[in-house]
C-alpha cells in the first residue's frame, strides 16, 4: 500500500539463494564500492513487467504469490519506482526459499 500511496510502480523480481545477496566485488573483483556502489548481485530477474497504472495492492500480491509458485526456489522482492524521478524509492523482500537464511546483519553490503 506505501508504494501505491507514494503513486510509485511495483516491479517483482525474483533470485535464486546463490545470487540474492550483494556479498562482495564477486567474479569482478571490480571494487569501486566507495565511488559507484557497484556490488555483483545487485540486480534481480524481473517477474513481468512493472506494474504501470497499478491502483490495487491485491494485484501486487497476487503477482508475488504466482512468482513464489513458479519459482520457489527463489528470493522475491517488491521494488517501488519513481517515474517521475527515474530511481528506485524502496523494496522489500516478500519471500525467502526453504531452505534460504537470513543473511547477518554484520554480513550485509548496503
């Protein structure tokens, strides 16, 4: 409901456990954390297409609950987009794979 209130677009990605965290430089070794944020992993698969004109947070959740079913094995997200302002304003998991642990909090690239 926050995205939709913020009049932001919500975009379903999904990953599997191997590449969901933004753990490190990766098979880069590119380290230019401190300029760009550059982090191997960052980017998910996109479920779909954003959900432009999206007015119901229903839809949203049906959209997230067909994603965990068809790939269950995966991490799935919500992301909100800012059209107006072309960047990304929020996300948030909605659901982890059996077997996936939480990530620690000390663990964590931000």
């Amino acid at each position: 409901q926050y995205l939709l209130n913020n009049g932001w677009t919500p975009c379903i990605e999904f990953e599997d456990e191997a590449h969901a965290y933004a753990d490190g430089h990766g098979w880069s070794n590119l380290d230019s954390s401190i300029n760009a944020g550059y982090y191997d992993n960052r980017y998910w698969v996109m479920w779909k297409l954003p959900m432009y004109g999206c007015t119901n947070t229903d839809e949203v959740l049906a959209e997230c609950k067909a994603c965990k079913a068809a790939f269950p094995n995966c991490y799935v997200r919500v992301a909100g987009f800012d059209n107006i302002k072309q960047v990304q304003c929020a996300s948030f998991l909605v659901a982890r794979p059996p077997t996936g642990a939480a990530c620690a909090v000390d663990a964590r690239q931000v």
